[in-house]
C-alpha cells in the first residue's frame, strides 16, 4: 500500500516527503496506521547526523495510532486496536534481556543500528523501488508502518492518541530516569538541565516523588512557565547566569574564602539536553556523593574532560541510561495507567499539532529552540 512519508536522505538536509510503498506485514508484526506522531529531538540529532544511522530512513521514533492489519501469529493484537510504538524491542533472551534490562537488548540493538526489522530487512520501497529504513522500528513519520507485535503496545481505547505517542518516548525517558535510574526518594536535591519534552516529563516525575528543590536549568528564559507548571521550585536561564553557583547556592553551599565549594550541590543531576557542555555543568552541580543521570545523548564525535579524582575522593558518579532503563511493556501500560489521572499534564505537553508537509518548519523551531513542550504530527 501507499503512505505518506518524510524521508532523511542526507544529514543535515530537509526532509523529503514522499509516497513510499509499505508492504504487508510478515509473521509476527503489525500495520498501523499513525493517528499523532511525536517530533523528539533525538529524531533533530538524528536529522543533524549526531547520532549517525544509515540512510535514507524515515524518521520518527515517537507514535501511536490504529492497528490496520496483523501478519500470521500475532494472537494480542488485532484490527482496530490502539497502540503506541516503542522504539527498542527487547529479543527476552540475550543476557541483558534475561537480567531485565531489555532496554539494551544486545540483539535488537543490531537492527536498530540497521533500520531494519527483526529479521534484518526493511517494509519500505521509495517510488524508484529502492528499500527505505526505519528509524528505531517505528518510523513514526510514515502514515502507515510496520512494527514488530512486540513493538506495538496496546493502549486503552479512550486515552487520547495525541497524547497516547508521547508514551513511546519522552514519558517513558523522564519518569523512568527518576525512578529506575536515579530511585529518587522524598526529599532529595536535584536539577534538570534541559526543559524539552523529556526534561518536563523528569520534572514532573521528581515532583510525583517529593524531591525538593527541583531546580530546572535551560538556555530559553521562555521554558520557565511550563517547567514550573510540571513541578519545578526553581528555574534557571543559563543564558543569562551560570547555573553552576546558582545550584549550590540553592541547596545551602558555602564558598571558602579563595571561592571554591565546600558544601553544596545536588542529590542528583539530570543532563536531558544532550548538550557536551551541559553534561560538564550538571557533573559541577551535584554535591559530594552526588550523582550526575545522563539521559540526552551527545553528538556521537563529542568527547568531555572531567576531573576524574572527585569521582572517587567523592564518591561522585556519572550514571547513563538508555529509555529510562524501561522494560516497554511492562512500564508503558502501568505509565499510561498514571496519565489517565492527568497528573502528567500531557494535555499541557502537547503544544502544538502540525501536518506532515511543514515537518522541516518543526525541525526549524527545533533548531532555533523555540518548541515549548511536544510538537506532534497529526495524519488526519
Ligand atoms: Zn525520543
Ligand atoms: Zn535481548
């Protein structure tokens, strides 16, 4: 069948819309027609080149919508069911699998590097008859697309598909951060550098926790309002003043008479933004024992220097961590489960919905960090 598509066919090029041919789905997969389909800005380093995969691909790990079809043995989904996508796919039998940490499936991870599906191939044929990948499995950037079964997961009926594709990434991202990764517990110090969707939705799980303060930190004055709005006691322009001393001040540092620290700092930092610098900023903002979580992920040629004595001589530590350190699809419905209460605020996340022909004006206002929130695509 025929779809609606946005094609990356050369980093740091405008995406290319095009009608790509989807085929059928295999044994074991799903088609689903996107209802909404979220602009992340991972897909922005992906476009950019800063996390290189191979081309040409259809962008998008972000998405939900209706399950049009289902391919021989797939029993729990059927026609009509919703679902949202999820863009790792644990294999349940690699040692990282068996230990629960499907997140970095060592098998899947070779197919998501590829574009491909499970059994290494792609659904995708652009009009010249050339294959078309998928990024992360999901492609969320075509109207219609093929996931594996494992990938699709079922969502109730009256959630809202709008919000619904922000389940697949920056929910699972942020709250999976603070409590997998982090275990944040009442009453810790943290920050968040970073006010993208991801960073919000760390907010709002750090407030769900009782962490105090929670002091957010972003280079748009502008992020303020909606920081506050999910959780955050404090905000930060780093624009305009170095958040480093801002942060220690904040959680009762004392500065010795030739400047330097001697108390002060975070429980826990979280660097959301991706940004090397920030990461460098974030580490200085924890206190000693403190733990800097590395959720954005930096440009693949970027490298840092960090004074390496105070990781031991105090216990500091740098943790990363890839989808909130999830398993898709046991997190995905029990976070579903906590939206349906509103105290996500996905209502207030999502800020914007634009058709696919103006995706590169969204990229453009990525670029120039104007999008407050989720930007979502709405197929219909
Ligand atoms: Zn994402
Ligand atoms: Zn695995």
């Amino acid at each position: 069948m025929k779809s609606k598509a946005a094609v990356l066919r050369e980093f740091g090029q405008p995406l290319s819309i095009e009608e790509v041919e989807v085929e059928p789905p295999k044994e074991g997969e799903v088609l689903v027609k996107n209802a909404y389909s979220g602009f992340c800005h991972s897909d922005f380093s992906v476009i950019k080149g800063d996390i290189p995969l191979p081309l040409p691909m259809i962008c998008g790990h972000e998405a939900a919508g209706v399950v049009e079809a289902v391919g021989p043995g797939v029993a729990n989904i059927k026609k009509g069911d919703h679902v949202v996508a999820t863009w790792m796919i644990p294999c349940g039998q690699c040692p990282n699998c068996l230990r629960g940490r499907g997140n970095i499936c060592s098998t899947n991870m070779a197919y998501f590097m590829t574009g491909t599906l499970l059994d290494g191939t792609p659904r995708f044929k652009d009009a010249q008859g050339q294959p078309v990948l998928h990024e992360a499995f999901v492609a969320g950037f075509s109207e219609y697309t093929v996931l594996p079964q494992a990938g699709a997961i079922p969502l109730p009926s009256d959630f809202p598909l709008d919000q619904a594709c922000a389940m697949g990434c920056c929910v699972p991202t942020g709250w999976g951060s603070v409590n997998n990764v982090a275990k944040i517990q009442p009453g810790n110090s943290v920050a968040v550098y970073g006010m993208g969707a991801v960073g919000l939705n760390t907010v709002a799980a750090l407030a769900n926790r009782n962490a105090n303060p929670i002091i957010a930190v972003d280079l748009e004055g502008s992020k303020e309002d909606i920081a506050k709005e999910f959780g955050a006691t404090h905000f930060i322009a780093s624009s305009k003043e170095d958040p480093v001393p801002a942060i220690m001040k904040l959680t009762g540092g004392m500065q010795a008479e030739d400047g330097s620290w001697v108390s002060g700092g975070a429980d826990f930092v979280f660097e959301v933004s991706g940004d090397p610098g920030a990461l460098v900023q974030a580490y200085w903002s924890i206190c000693s024992g403190g733990k800097t979580v590395v959720t954005g992920i930096p440009p693949a040629a970027s490298s840092s220097e960090l004074p390496l004595m105070l990781l031991a001589l105090q216990e500091r530590s740098i943790i990363g961590h890839l989808y909130g350190s999830i398993s898709p699809g046991l997190d995905i419905p029990a976070l579903v489960n906590i939206a349906k209460s509103g105290e996500m605020k996905l209502d207030k996340l999502i800020e914007k919905k634009f058709k696919i022909e103006s995706i590169n004006e969204t990229i453009a206002a990525m670029d120039k960090r104007q999008i407050k929130g989720r930007w979502v695509c709405e197929w219909d």
